[in-house]
C-alpha cells in the first residue's frame, strides 16, 4: 500500500502543515491532484520544492478542472533516498484543520492510497534498511522528549552510537564463532588451526563480557533519563511532604491538612531539575502507632515507592528528632532497627534529608538529633527549609538539581547503551551466555566446542535483537504502538 497521514501537529491551527505521502503509487498524488508543470510525467524536479495548485481528484474533468483544496509546496522524493526508503511526497499545506481535512479527504481518493498507521512511516524505513531498531526508538524518545537531557540523549542514540558499538562487539563474535568452528571442523587436518585459536577467542570473549558489564552498572543511566529520574517523598505524617510536592510541582498536586495520614496513596508529578526529567513521588505518612488499616496499607505503598526510587527524600518536622537510620521498609514498625541505604547510582537509593517547618522551630537546632550524620545522611546532603515562607528552597532545588545531574546526567554527544528495560535484558542474556562459553571453553581438551560455539551464537542473538537484525517483530508492535500516526 501507499500510506499517507499528516506529519506535523494535529488539531491545531498553525501557519503550514505537512502531509507525507510514501509507498510505491506516491507519484499519483503529483499526478493527480498536483498537475501542470514539470516533465512529460507529470512529475516535478526531485528533491525541490514547487508551488502547486492542490485539487480534489475526479474522474469526468481534465485534473486542472479539479476543485482546488489549496496552493501547496510540494516535494518529490524518489526511493530509496527518502526517510522512508519509498517513493514519498511532501504537501506542505496552509495549516488550518479545514484544509488539512480537505487535503486528507483527496488523498483518500486515490486508488492504493490508505492512511498509515502509528509508526508505520518509521516502520518502512525499518523494513527498508534506513534505520536499525535503536534509531527507531531513539527517533520515538526524540519525538517524545520533554527536557533537554531527553532531546540529547535521543539525538546521540539517532546518531547511530549505540548501533556502532553494539555491531562491533557482535562482530568480533561472529569472527570468535567462526574461529571455534574451525576447530570442530578442521582442527585435526590443518596446522594453522589450533588450541591456541580458542585460547585466543576465549580472551577476546572475555574482554566484551567485562565491557558490557561495565555498561550494565552504569546504575540506569539511560533509563533514568528516559523515563525520569524516580525521587520518592518519604517521612512521618504532617512533616510538610505534601507541601513541598505542591510547592515543586506549582500547582496543589496532592492535600495538605493538618490531620495525620491525609495522604492514602501515591502522588505522583513529573517535571524538571537541572534540565533533567523527574518523576517526583508524594507518599503516605510513615509511623508505627497506626491502626487504621487503610493508611497502614499506603505506608506499604510509601515502601514499595521508595524501594523503586532512584532518590529518597525524606521530610522531617525541624522541631522533631530525627531518627538514626532511616528506612522506609521498616519505618512503620520501627524506624531504629532498619539498616541504611547510602549508596547512589550504582546501589541503593540515595538518601537526602529536609528539615521542614524551620519557620516554626527558630532557635538551636531545632530538635533535630544525630549532629552532622542525621539519620545517617551526611551534612552535605542535608537542608532546612520552609515550605510556608520558602525559606531555604532556592538553594535546595539548586542543589538539588545538581545532585540529580551529577548521577544521571551525560555529557554531550555521550551514548549511554542501556536507555530501555528491553535493552538491559538483552545484554544481561549476552553476558550470561559469554560466560557459559567461557566456561565450556576453558576445559581444554575435553572442552565440548559444539555446546560453546551454541553459547556464541546465542551472545551474537542477543545483541542482534537489540539492533533489529534477528527476530523482532513483536518489538516492533510494541515500538510503533506509541508512535504518533504521521511518523
């Protein structure tokens, strides 16, 4: 079929629009609903842009007779060099829904023409050899980016960098599985074949497995940055956790009352610190005393929430002792006896403390306990504010944003692998496989090279369905479920 939709935003009014049109009858549309000028076909230079008179295609007129839809810029781009790979046109329109509906109705005209599908433009270009499956999702990240860190990461990965590196180590597979086969095939015949081939291809192996798992502890870079950085909200009722949701969001998110265990449920918002995404979680209050089995239900979801965050931030009354470990999953039977999380990117999530109120508590320290090392956080990572007067918030954010930067951010033109869950567990089965292989191989004579060359074949698989060369059609489903339709 030959697919058309719009391309650029829908429902709005705006000064142009654009319709793409692909698939092998594109040139109907040029012929039909654009004539005059050009060649003999009908057809206008390829890769330029001409103004042409839009018309509603019949049957019983010459096409100039046609009632005119619009003036129009309209673009040739033959396959295979076109995003697609197809033969595409481009009707750069006047923007105002009645045109765009008007334009959309002709095309619907044509004979092997349809509306495409969400995705279905990428698709093509897939299908076609224009883009492997890294850029494809890059591309739907792109679309989707909300900050600038998105934008970056999306850019870089469009750029092919993830590609690259993947094909490389799937490259020196395919050689190392080459190699071991011609030991099971020839290694009794010919000299220059031998044990010292496997030994050799056992070290390159070995060498890509440390590199991807280098990779994979990267802590969920990529993810964070995709999806958003988790910070979860997390402290003792009335500390001030839906207020500070409120004032970071900018708007009232979640209630705030003076009545204990007013929030049940998760509160989640999503927005920006530092340029990058964040998904910022308001949680049920945490305590021991309660039995009230609905909010002892929230602080088990306040514990889930905070076990899943990649940042805990917790919110404390600046006149109330601090308690000195601090652990969501044992806070609402006893917040003394759990074991800290200090970790960061690569472990645990990291804790942060907020002394909330110090509007109210002036004087000392506010009966916060635990000196330098509040509920073992160190004093660097630790803030008193005010979420009524905005005491101390300024700088907070500030902070805070540099903390959520300084873990999850990259540099520019930096390629983090592993942007999606699908990923991870694609180099999670490589690496499982390359150390199977390493295994086997290292039995020397007795090593079954039959069952390693399979361990190999199975680590080049798992990479080549990260890129799209091998089984991935129900990937692709997934990935172009969430596409808009015009792309």
């Amino acid at each position: 079929d030959t697919i058309f939709a719009l391309s650029s935003g829908a429902g709005v009014r705006a000064g142009v629009s654009v319709i793409r049109v692909s698939g092998p009858h594109a040139k109907l549309v040029l012929q039909r609903m654009c004539p005059g000028g050009g060649g003999g076909d009908g057809l206008p230079p390829p890769r330029r842009a001409v103004l042409r008179s839009l018309r509603q295609p019949g049957s019983d007129t010459p096409p100039r007779h046609f009632p005119l839809v619009d003036q129009a810029l309209v673009l040739w781009l033959p396959g295979p060099r076109s995003f697609t790979g197809e033969d595409t046109v481009e009707l750069h329109t006047h923007g105002s829904p009645a045109v765009v509906s008007a334009t959309l109705e002709a095309l619907g005209r044509l004979s092997y023409h349809r509306l495409a599908e969400p995705g279905e433009f990428t698709r093509q270009a897939h299908a076609n050899g224009r883009m492997d499956l890294t850029e494809v999702e890059a591309l739907g990240d792109l679309i989707n980016a909300q900050t600038d860190a998105q934008r970056r990461q999306a850019l870089a990965a469009m750029g092919g960098g993830q590609r690259r590196s993947l094909e490389a180590w799937r490259g020196r597979m395919v050689r190392a599985l080459a190699h071991t086969e011609a030991l099971i095939d020839f290694g009794e015949d010919a000299d220059d074949v031998t044990e010292a081939a496997l030994s050799s291809a056992v070290g390159e192996m070995r060498e890509i497995r440390r590199e991807i798992e280098a990779e994979l502890e990267d802590g969920g870079r990529g993810e964070a940055v995709r999806d958003g950085v988790r910070v979860a909200i997390l402290g003792p009722p009335n500390a001030g956790k839906s207020s500070l949701l409120n004032l970071l969001a900018r708007r009232d998110a979640a209630i705030v009352s003076p009545i204990e265990g007013t929030t049940r449920d998760v509160v989640t918002v999503s927005l920006q610190l530092g340029g990058m995404p964040v998904v910022l979680s308001d949680t049920a209050g945490l305590r021991s005393d309660s039995e009230d089995p609905i909010e002892r239900l929230g602080m088990v979801r306040s514990a889930d929430e905070a076990a899943k965050a990649h940042v805990q931030l917790w919110v404390f009354d600046a006149s109330t002792p601090v308690p000195p470990v601090l652990d969501a999953s044992s806070a609402a039977a006893s917040p003394t006896t759990a074991t800290a999380a200090t970790g960061g990117i690569a472990g645990a999530p990291l804790q942060l403390l907020l002394r909330n109120k110090v509007d109210l508590s002036r004087g000392g320290e506010g009966g916060a306990e635990g000196g330098d090392t509040a509920g073992g956080v160190p004093s660097e990572r630790q803030w008193r504010i005010s979420c009524t007067t905005g005491e101390g918030v300024a700088p907070f954010l500030d902070q805070l944003g540099g903390i959520v930067r300084r873990l999850y951010g990259s540099d520019e033109g930096e390629t983090p692998l592993v942007t999606r869950a699908r990923h991870r567990q694609h180099l999670e089965g490589c690496v499982a496989a390359l150390a199977q292989f390493e295994e086997l191989a290292s039995l020397g004579e007795a090593a079954p090279l039959d069952l390693a060359c399979e361990e190999l074949r199975t680590a080049s698989l798992e990479l080549g369905r990260i890129t799209g060369r091998v089984d991935v059609e129900e990937v692709l489903d997934v990935i172009f479920r969430d596409f808009c339709i015009g792309k």
